[in-house]
C-alpha cells in the first residue's frame, strides 16, 4: 500500500507537501504514512481514492 501512495502521487508529479495540504494534514504525517511508519486513516484512504480515480482496494494492493 505505502508504495501504491507513492507511486499514485509520484505519478502527478506532485510532492508531498502538494498532497498532504489537499488531504489537509501535514508533509512529516503524509511522509510517515509513505514510509509505513503511520497507518492511513480510513477517512485518508478514501480521500486518496476519490483524489486519484481510484478503489481503496487498488491502494490496499487488493486489485491491480
């Protein structure tokens, strides 16, 4: 999963200061939340799917 985010945010060119003020948090939260040192939010999930068109289970790794 923590790949999946990455690769997704990677592939809109975007940073993760760009993405972590959408989502409204932090650059250092959604860096750990990358890492895998923090598990995402259901709520952040779901906001990451809807922002990138895609299931929360492709992010999960569930789908290709």
């Amino acid at each position: 999963m923590y790949e999946r985010i990455r690769d997704l945010r990677e592939d809109k060119d975007l940073n993760q200061s760009e993405i972590a003020a959408i989502l409204n948090i932090s650059q250092s939260t959604y860096s750990r939340y990358e890492s895998g040192n923090l598990d995402v939010p259901t709520e952040v999930l779901i906001a990451l799917s809807k922002f990138y068109n895609v299931s929360v289970d492709y992010i999960l790794g569930l789908k290709d």
